[in-house]
C-alpha cells in the first residue's frame, strides 16, 4: 500500500494518506520512521486518511501491536493528537475498535469520516 506523508510544519501537522492495499508491515514502517525523526521532528497533530482503503486485513493482533508501538512513541508527549479518517462502515467500526485498544495506554486518538472534521477537532 503506498503511504504518503504531507507535512505541514506552520499547523504542526502530518497527513498520511493511505491508497492501495493495506499492509500492516508498512504502517508499521512509516509510524517507526515518524516518530524516530528520519525525516523531518514529528509534528503533534496526525491525520491517517485511510477512506481509499480497508483496513478489514488487520488482524486483533496487528491493531493491537499499533497501538503499542503509537503508544510508546507518544507517552512522553501528551500534546500529540491522532485521527483516523474511514469513509466505509465496516472500516470505521474497526478503526473505532483499534481506537478502543489504544485507550489503555493513549486518549489522543479519534475516528472520523470527513477530512474536514478530523482538522477541526485537531484544531481546536
């Protein structure tokens, strides 16, 4: 699945914008090489825009490794705000359950299914 990352460093936001198939190797991936700073110093609001892609190949395991890993990577900083943008009702169901999972360790992370509403609540 190809994953593009739009930073915007005036708004302290990243865009990861998901097409394709949905690998979970790949998340994976882009998530070590954000939060590590390969690229550029992470900004605080992410946007994982993943309404051109289902994410009903994640398994119970895989959401559950995510969640992990996105949560050690933000437990240090409390100002880090995720939403995840899902288009298809069963994706968004579990998008929301993957939301749940986080929970535990993370209560920075919201589900969406406009772009438009995922900026506002990160604006705000």
């Amino acid at each position: 699945m190809p994953i593009t990352t739009h930073r915007n460093p005036s708004r302290n936001l990243t865009t990861f914008k998901c097409d394709g198939g949905l690998s979970f190797n790949e998340i994976v991936a882009v998530i070590e090489r954000f939060f590590r700073g390969s690229v550029a110093p992470p900004t605080n609001k992410i946007i994982w825009d993943m309404q051109n892609v289902s994410v009903a190949t994640l398994t119970a395991d895989h959401i559950y490794h995510i969640a992990n890993l996105v949560s050690g990577y933000t437990a240090k900083d409390k100002n880090t705000n995720i939403a995840v943008v899902i288009s298809k009702d069963i994706d968004f169901e579990i998008a929301k359950k993957f939301r749940d999972k986080a929970t535990d360790a993370l209560k920075i992370i919201k589900v969406f299914r406009k772009i438009e509403e995922a900026i506002e609540w990160l604006e705000n």
